[in-house]
C-alpha cells in the first residue's frame, strides 16, 4: 500500500473519534506547559543556577539606581554648564562685598578699645595718647620700665599684648627687645643678664644670674633697679623677689649688698608729669616725692606739684602754675576737678595731655573716675567728653604689641 493511500485510511479512521472540546484559553494552557517546564528545568539544574539570581537582583537595582540619578547629573551639569546672568553676578558680587565688610567690622571691633592707638608692626608706640584705656580688658598688659637720661626717674611702659597667652615669661626676660632708647630718649636697665621666673600661680618670681653676674657699679643703678622692680611687679601677687645665681641663695646686688629676697613696694601716691628729651616722643613720669624730697599724702599735694616745671631734667608741668582749680575728693570712688578759664585751655594737645596726667594721678590715688569741669571749654577735647566722668587709665605710656 503506498503512502498517499495511508495517509487517507488514517485520516478516515480519525474523523470517526468522538468530538472533545478543551474549555481553557490558550493563555492557561501556555501558563500551565510553562510552569511544568521550569519545574523540571530547576530539578535538574538548581545546584548549577542558585547563585544568579542574587547577582542578577543586585545588578538590577544598581541599573535602576542609576537611571534614576542620571537626569539629576545631567541636570547639575546642564546648570553648571549655564552663563552666569547679571542678576546672578551682581547678587555674587554683593555677598563678596558684605563678606568683606564684615571681616572689616570684626578687626575693627578687635581694636576700637585702644583708644586712638595702631597696632604697629614691630611693637612701636603709636604716639597719639600717653595712656591706655580698654574698656573689655580683653588684652594683658606687662609693665616693664626705663629711666631718663639723667637716671633720676623711673617712667613705666606698658606692653599691651593683642595676641599674648598671657604668660609673664613670655615678656620679661626679653624686655630689651621692646625698648628704643634713642627714640624715646631713655636708658634701660641691663635686664638681658637678669632671669625671671613667675611661679604658683605668679606668688613667687624668681629672679636668676650666672654665678660670675657683677651688679652695675654705683648708687643710681640700685636706685633705678629697685624702683623699676617696683613699677614691673607690684600688680602681681607675690610681694617680694626671690634672688639666686645657679649654685647660691642670694645675688650681690653691689651697693645694695648681699640678698636673698628684694621686697616689691606698691606705687601709689603720684604725681604725673611729662618728660621730653629734646623733640623726643614725650612720657608721662610719675614722680612720689616733691622737689624738697617730700612724700605726697593727699592728691591737692600731687597736683601742686604737677604745676612746677624742671627743664634741666626734661620734666615739664602738665598743669599750667598760674591757673586756679578746686578738688573735691570726699568721694573715695570719684573725684571732682574744676578748672578756671586758661589762656592755654581748649581742644589741643596741652589739655588733652593735662587730663592724661590727671587720670594717671587720681589712679594713683584710688580713684576710678574722675569728673572734671574746664571753665570756658567745650565738653570735646581730644577723645574725651568732659559731659561724664572719665574712668582711669588701665596703663601708662603703651606699646601695642602683635
């Protein structure tokens, strides 16, 4: 029998089945063969694949974190990418100049306390007044001291440090560094031999020589040694200088003689003058005797004093000798000053250094404030403002130090 002829008894034999009708959809039957197929695919082949399908979920979500992030980089570099515009520029330009003058403010601020005073480079004395005033007390002050030419007087001068630790160490045993004595017309004892060491809390300051140190021949050298000793450390605690050289407990001070300890007396009671040598810077210089050699008990004293002049010694009288004043110190916190008219009184440089002297005196006194009247004058001198009493001064004759 040949093929076709099968093929045509086959065909037969089958259109003779019975009819079976299949109610599913195509979808169900496709899902349910598919799902029997993966079945036996993840028998046979679990072992080999178990280790895709994490990778697979991590590089998926990778892939997806950065399509979701892609717009925004593209978006930051388009920005970035865009000119300026002049609002923009201008708004720029504003904050720079804001910033600026902010900075500006805050170092002026840092310095509006010092009363008239640069800070200079090099620590030089800015001249404009002959005292120091800082409201805040935001700066230590060291006081060191000189003499005049003559060795007769001893003038103090303030370091005022703007960017100090506070650290006494740090400043007296460099106190030639500081001092000009051609400029300011001044002698300077030799502290650059000498030693200093501040201890508990500064209770204790220690003053150290070599063995072989020989003291400054003469009376005058003492005189200004023990007095400059007092000026420099008598705002500290400790009451009295201890003395020793590397191997001894004492220091042969040469006419003060052999010593263990040189006592720090307080300095109080005086009178303030001006000394100039030649056309020199000019200084106030306290002075805690009368020409007679007497010492000042009450403020009227000091201030008659004030009022004489000695040329000879380059020291000249901040208070005019012919003028006529009234001082009223019942009050121990504040004192009272008024001055008659003067010829030489008004907005200048001779009253203005007058009421400096003034200051530095009543400070000497105890005195805080000072309320002063100048018949005649306008309330501004200077920087002062003669409408409310003037605090006293924080220091005398300032060097403002970096």
């Amino acid at each position: 029998m040949d093929q076709n002829k099968r093929e045509k008894q086959l065909m037969q034999k089958l259109k003779q089945f019975p009819t079976i009708k299949d109610e599913q959809s195509k979808t169900t039957l496709y899902q349910s063969i598919e799902n029997q197929l993966n079945e036996k695919q993840a028998s046979q082949h679990h072992s080999k694949f178990k280790w895709i399908i994490p990778s697979i979920a991590s590089a998926t979500l990778i892939v997806l974190i950065i399509i979701m992030v892609q717009p925004q980089w593209f978006q930051n570099d388009q920005l970035s990418d865009t000119p300026m515009t002049t609002q923009d520029h201008n708004v720029e330009q504003k904050d720079q100049q804001m910033a600026i003058m902010e900075s500006e403010e805050d170092d002026s601020d840092d310095l509006e306390d010092l009363q008239g005073f640069e800070t200079l480079e090099g620590g030089e004395r800015a001249g404009e007044l002959i005292y120091y005033h800082d409201e805040s007390n935001r700066f230590p002050i060291f006081t060191i001291a000189v003499s005049d030419r003559e060795g007769q007087y001893v003038i103090p001068i303030s370091l005022v440090s703007t960017s100090s630790t506070g650290d006494p160490n740090d400043y007296y045993n460099r106190i030639h560094t500081f001092i000009d004595e051609g400029a300011l017309g001044v002698r300077l004892f030799p502290f650059e031999d000498i030693h200093f060491e501040f201890a508990n809390q500064n209770q204790t300051i220690y003053m150290t020589v070599d063995d072989d140190y020989q003291f400054p021949q003469g009376s005058t050298q003492a005189y200004i040694f023990q007095m400059s000793i007092n000026f420099m450390f008598a705002d500290y605690p400790a009451t009295s200088l201890t003395l020793r050289t590397e191997s001894h407990d004492y220091i042969d001070l040469g006419p003060l003689g052999e010593m263990e300890s040189l006592e720090i007396e307080e300095m109080v009671h005086l009178a303030y003058k001006l000394y100039q040598d030649e056309n020199r810077e000019r200084l106030l210089v306290p002075l805690r005797e009368t020409l007679s050699g007497d010492r000042f008990y009450t403020i009227d004293e000091a201030f008659v004093e004030m009022q004489q002049t000695e040329e000879e010694q380059n020291i000249y009288a901040p208070i005019p000798i012919d003028v006529t004043f009234e001082v009223d110190a019942a009050d121990s916190n504040q004192l009272k000053i008024f001055f008659e008219s003067h010829a030489e009184f008004g907005n200048n440089t001779f009253t203005k250094e007058m009421i400096e002297s003034i200051l530095m005196t009543a400070k000497s006194f105890g005195f805080s404030e000072v309320d002063l009247t100048i018949d005649g004058v306008d309330s501004e001198i200077s920087n002062f403002n003669l409408n409310d009493p003037l605090p006293v001064p924080d220091a005398v004759n300032p060097i403002i130090l970096h």
